[in-house]
C-alpha cells in the first residue's frame, strides 16, 4: 500500500496526467505510450486513493475529497474509453478531435485534483463537489 499523506497522492496523480496529456496531444501521439501512461495513472489512482480506506483524511473534508473521488474515478473510465477510440482512429481529422476530447477530460481531472488539494490547504475554503 502507498504510504504517503493524501495530499500528495493527489499531486502524484495530477503529475501523472499531465505525462499522460503531453503524450496525448503531441502531433503525432504514440498510441501505445499513450495507453501506457494512462493505465500507470489509472493503477496509481485505484491503489492510491480509491482502495485506501486509511487516508487521514480531515474529517470536515473527507465528503467533498470523497465526492471528488467519485468524480475521478468516473471521468477516468471515460478517458479510458476516449484512448481506445484514439487508438482506432485512421484519419487526421478523426486523431485530431479524440486528442481534444482527451485534452478537455485530462484538464478536468487535473482541475478535480487541484481542488481536492485546494481543500486540504484551507479547509474552509468555498468550493463545491462536482456535480455529476
């Protein structure tokens, strides 16, 4: 088990889908190291955040880390999904908006984990859970 404070598994993570964004959206993406790369940050995320029931989270946060939780591990199924359909495209144009719609879903996970961390620096910051 990951034995850092939960702070920092949210930095790793964002740190691992920002590699996973440069790699999505280059020119020319390396499909394999794409997909690589996301089942490195997808693992980090099972094992470090979902499947950990110890986190010391602070209690007047742990509702909104968890809601956040719940929306990660969504939009990271779906980026799953996005990277198949990136890695089954054959024409320029059809590559070109799978790499956007991976952009604008990486962008948002990064956005949830900046939040989470937001929390854990003021706790009594004003910030709302995501919606579904």
């Amino acid at each position: 088990m990951v034995s850092l404070p939960y702070p920092s598994r949210y930095q790793t993570l964002k740190e691992q889908l920002q590699a996973v964004e440069r790699l999505a959206i280059a020119s020319q993406p390396d499909v394999a190291q794409v997909q690589a790369a996301f089942l490195q940050a997808q693992q980090w995320f099972q094992q470090a955040i979902l499947d950990d029931t110890e986190a010391a989270i602070p209690e007047a946060i742990a509702g909104e880390v968890q809601a956040y939780g719940v929306e990660l591990n969504k939009q990271l199924r779906l980026l799953g999904i996005d990277v198949m359909f990136l890695q089954s495209s054959r024409q320029a144009q059809t590559r070109m908006q799978r790499q956007a719609q991976i952009r604008d879903r990486l962008q948002l996970l990064q956005t949830y984990c900046d939040r989470v961390l937001a929390l854990d620096s003021d706790p009594a910051a004003d910030s709302e859970p995501p919606s579904a």
